[in-house]
C-alpha cells in the first residue's frame, strides 16, 4: 500500500527528528500518526485500539527524552505501533506480523529502541527498575528511565511486586500508568475501582513540585528528608481528602490523574518530571481507540479486529457458512451445556472472556464465572480454593500465558490433587503472534507433575468429549489443550460420551511404520499418509501425553521397527521423549524420529508457514514416515 504524504509524519525518520518539531506541532502529528495505524492494520491485520490510545503519550515521550539513550519500557506490546512508526520502522511497518517482516511485539533483538520484550503483561515496572538501577552502578546517573503500563496490567501481581521493589530501592524511576479502564475486555477488580475513584489536584502537585525544587536548591532536602516531608504531605492530603493513595503510601509520589490525550499539557508535565528524584507515578486517562470512532464504540472487538475499510469501518469478516467453529468457540458452547448438567461447574479466566469464549457462559450464568484480570497465577490458586470446598472450576488459560502459574499449578492444585480443568487454549503455533504467544512449552513443563492428567484433542468432537470426562467425579487435576483458530468438522456437535482417561485410538492400520500424534497436528499425520502409497503406515492418536496409553505403546513396540511421534509442542520432554522414555524403560529399541518445535524460539508467520518451517506439516511427515 503507498503511504499517505502526511505533512509532518512523513519527515520523521528517528525521535531525532521529532524533537525538531514545535510543541504547537505535536497534535496535528498524533493525528496523523492515528491514521497512519489505521490505514496500516486495516490491510494488515494486528492490534488497533490500544495503540490509538497511547498517541499523544508515544509522542510526547519520545520528544522530552533521548531515547534511544533514555530507556522507554512497554508493557504490553499492543500498545507500541506508534513507537514502532516513530523509531524508524514506517516504511516496514507494512511487514509487521508476517513471515520475515517486524516482530509484533517490542524486541530488543529488532531495535536499540526497544529496551525490553513485552509480550506478556506487567513485567515493566520491575525491568524498568533493573534499568534504572544499572544506570546508576554503571555510572550513567543522567540516562532516565520510563516504564509505561497500561492495558489492563496493573492488575498483573509482577506489578506490584515491582512497585514494592520501587518503593524501598534508591532509584529516579517514572512509571507511567495508561488508565483506560481495559485489558483486552473490560478490566476488572478493586484496582479498576481504585483508579475510577483516585484524583489529586493538579495545582497542588504543581505546589509541592516547585517547593521542593526551592528546597533541594537551599540545601535542604536531602533523601531522608524528602523521604519524611512526602510522608508528612501525604498524612496532611488524606485526612483533608478523606482517601488514601497506595502510591504514595509505597513513597512513590504520585501525580494526576490528567488528560493523557493532550499531548501538549504532557509534553510539559514530562518535563517538569523529568529531573525529579525519586520513584514517581504518572496517572494519565485515556480512551482505548481512541480518534478512530468504530474503535471507541467497540473497544473489545476493534482491540484486533481483522481487515477492515478504513473508511467506513466495516471490518472484512469471512461469513463461509462451511466454515469451521473456532475451538474456543466450541469450548465455550460446550462448557455452558455442561454448566447447565452439572451446578458446580465454575468458569475462571484471566481476562480472556471474549478470547477464550468464556463469554458464552458469562452472559447466561454472570454468578458462575468469574474473569480475575490479568492474573494467572492468582487463577489457578483461586481455582484451587474453590476446588477445595467442593466447586469444578474450569480454569481456561491460554497456553503461553499459563507458564506464568506455574508454582501455582504445582502448589496450589496439583499437590491437593484438586478436581480443576485447566482448558490451555492458544496451545502450539498460534501464528502471527509470534515467539512470545507460541503455546510450545506446556507439555514439557508439566508432564513431570504429579497428579496430572494432560490431554489434547484431534478435533472438535474429542474437545467436547474431554470436556466432558474431565468434569466427572474423582478425575482430579485435568488438562485439556488445544490450539488458535478454526477445527476441522462442520458439525461440531455431538453427544457427551466418556473417553478411559489414559487411552489412544488407533486410527490407520500399517505395518511398516508406527506414527503416534497427540492433538489437532495429527489431522496433519492423516493428510501425510494419504499421500503415502509405497509403504504401509499405522496411526495412533494418543489423546493422552499422561497417562500415556501403554497398551498401544507395548503394541507399537513389539510390531514397529521405526516410530514417528509428531507434537505440536517443543520436542524436548513432550511426546516423543515419553515414547523414547518407555521403549528404555521396557527393553524395546525402535528407531524413533521426534517432530516437534525445534530447541529455539520460533518467530512469527502464518501457522502453515511456520509448520513447514519447524517441520510439522504433511510434507515433513512423510518425509519422516520414508527416511530410513
């Protein structure tokens, strides 16, 4: 697409050049800079509503401070396109997200101006402190630095393990916090709550900020006094005020909320800021979407809402009726059915209900589900709780995002042998989302796990039948994983029926070599063999990575010389090493040949470009299935 000759965005090519600009220019180039986004991800799809929001905030950043000397840290990439455009990147802007193009989060690994990876939510306080503090031992005490968080991710429990570390460190950290009352849904939470009601006078901090400048150049402010003074001014506003401000009281000082879409009030806020010592909060409201009008009324849809006309706003959605349900959307049908059988069934998400379709069961049975935040850890241990006394929560978590609960799942579930069901949606390649989204790890991490049933469905009839055996009694902690985007069948539905826990089917009889898939990759096995007419190829779909079926495992092992195990999950510690494992253990030497994702992070790309990348699509598989 030829870019738009905008007057002002189009003579930037680095935040030196920004800085060129007059303050009186700096909203005609948000403005530009929004439909620069716009028009992009229109024809592009990615993450539209919440870099609209952060306009004025990238702008104003990137033109008080020195970046990319003066660190900038992200907190959740969604909100970073502006900085991407404004650092140098317009003109690949238009690979972003494709096979080979711009990486769809900040990486440091793609630009000096990305200072830390940002992939999952609420890691920015605590990498910005480090920065800070390295700053100072490496004797660099006039680099500044920023944390911006935002989208949901102050409810993150990371965060406030940073803010904790602020508070008691020496350091001159600006953390800037982007309130639009939303993650990708509606944020939820005593924090939203906290922020909606949260307000200081902007002539107050005004005050106090000029004093103590007077104080510090008398001589009269040192660390311990400034310490006492803030803690004295902060007892005087609460009791005047009648509110407390959890900042403040973590000797943070704290400064708004103000309008976070006037970009010359924070150019000038920023600067007064800037040379500020001490940890300080910048509370800025704005709107997700915001200047693009179809983004405002929807925010949730608009957060990625595919291709669209820029124009009008219509967004280009595929209305094939033959087209198969998403598998979350086959989980959130199947779960409110299920819900409406069984009355202690629970539904638990970390602010995924529109993601994972938990919205489904939602929008029927509000008492019944329960959207924590952007909060895994606390997820799963809620889960637990309520497990403990009797409830059947499914916990639903996407895959990546769950490596975040991990202790939890250990401690708090697995341990007690908890009845939880832990749906891992987005589980494998997820595609465009790259490295930082890939569900690759959760059968490897948690195979060792005791207790631990873990599963994964060829297609949409065995997810709602795992469903369905995972909520009957006495099954304990159960898995159930499957991945991004659309199935397979048509007709999705089908009647409940019981799967043994810890039993494979057997799917295509053969007698020279023994293939062993687990999850919706073995459609992939299927297609391969099809294609395979010179030798005669058996198929097992082992549902079940633990308990793993021993019986077709004693079976392939008696019958096959060679076995090919195809995973769509990192090879090392997941299926195949199980197989490899077993045949040790129980005096069988087959040949083994391990498909799966490689021992590095995969990078991002349409899932079928990046399955014959990691050697996982048919033509790998027969590839496997004729090597000798």
């Amino acid at each position: 697409m030829e870019k738009t000759e905008f007057t002002l965005l189009n003579k930037i090519q680095s935040p030196e050049d920004l800085r060129q600009l007059s303050v009186d220019d700096l909203p005609q180039l948000c403005d530009e800079l929004r439909e620069d986004i716009v028009q992009e991800v229109a024809v592009n799809p990615g993450h539209l509503a919440s870099s609209l929001g952060v306009a004025e905030i990238t702008v104003a950043l990137h033109y008080v401070y020195n970046t990319p000397e003066d660190r900038i840290v992200w907190d959740v990439g969604h909100q970073a396109y502006g900085h991407k455009i404004l650092t140098g990147r317009r003109e690949q802007f238009c690979t972003n997200r494709k096979l080979g193009g711009i990486k769809p989060f900040p990486s440091p690994t793609e630009s000096e101006y990305d200072t830390f990876a940002c992939g999952h939510a609420s890691n920015s306080i605590s990498a910005a402190l480090g920065m800070a503090v390295a700053a100072q031992l490496e004797g660099k005490p006039e680099r500044h630095v920023v944390a911006v968080i935002g989208d949901g991710a102050m409810s993150g429990g990371l965060a406030f393990e940073g803010l904790n570390n602020v508070s008691s460190s020496p350091n001159d950290l600006l953390i800037i916090l982007n309130d639009n009352n939303m993650s990708i849904d509606r944020s939820v939470g005593g924090m939203k709550q906290y922020l909606l009601n949260l307000s200081t006078n902007e002539t107050y901090n005004a005050l106090r900020f000029k004093a103590s400048r007077w104080l510090h150049r008398k001589g009269m402010l040192n660390d311990d006094r400034r310490k006492g003074i803030i803690r004295l001014t902060n007892a005087v506003k609460s009791a005047i005020s009648h509110q407390q401000n959890i900042f403040e009281g973590m000797n943070i000082r704290y400064f708004g909320p103000f309008d976070g879409h006037n970009v010359k009030e924070l150019v000038r806020i920023l600067r007064q800021m800037k040379d500020m010592k001490g940890p300080k909060l910048l509370h800025l409201h704005t709107q997700k979407g915001h200047g693009y009008a179809p983004a405002e009324k929807d925010v949730t849809t608009w957060h990625a809402p595919g291709k669209f006309d820029p124009e009008t706003g219509e967004r280009i959605v595929d209305k094939d009726p033959n087209k198969p349900q998403k598998y979350q959307d086959v989980f959130g049908h199947t779960l409110l059915e299920l819900a409406k059988q069984n009355p202690k069934i629970v539904g638990v998400t970390p602010a995924m209900p529109s993601g994972c379709s938990m919205n489904i069961m939602m929008k029927e049975m509000p008492e019944r589900t329960f959207d924590v935040g952007i909060a895994e850890g606390h997820a799963v241990t809620f889960s637990g709780g309520m497990a403990k006394d009797g409830l059947l929560p499914f916990c639903n978590i996407y895959s990546a995002f769950s490596q975040r609960a991990f202790d939890n799942i250990i401690h708090d579930v697995a341990l007690l042998n908890l009845h939880v069901v832990f749906c891992f949606d987005r589980a494998g390649l997820v595609g465009e989302d790259g490295p930082t989204h890939h569900g690759a790890f959760d059968l490897a991490a948690l195979r060792p796990i005791p207790n631990l049933t873990i599963s994964s469905p060829m297609d949409e009839h065995e997810l709602r039948r795992l469903m369905y055996t995972a909520q009957l009694p006495d099954k304990g902690p159960f898995v159930i994983r499957y991945p991004r985007g659309g199935g397979v069948l048509q007709d999705w539905r089908c009647p409940f029926e019981e799967i043994k826990v810890g039993t494979g089917r057997k799917l295509h009889e053969g007698d020279d070599v023994a293939v062993l898939s687990i999850g919706p990759i073995g459609n992939n096995v299927t297609e391969a063999i099809k294609q395979v007419t010179d030798i005669s190829v058996a198929h097992y779909d082992m549902r079940f990575l633990k308990p793993i079926d021993e019986n077709i495992l004693e079976e392939v092992g008696r019958k096959f010389k060679r076995i090919v195990t195809v995973e769509n999950g990192t090879k090392k510690g997941g299926l195949g090493s199980a197989v490899l494992e077993w045949m040790n253990d129980h005096g069988y030497q087959p040949q083994v040949i391990r498909l799966g994702l490689p021992d590095e992070f995969v990078e991002h790309g349409t899932v079928s470009e990046l399955q014959k990348i990691t050697g996982l699509d048919a033509e790998a598989i027969i590839k496997a299935i004729k090597e000798k």
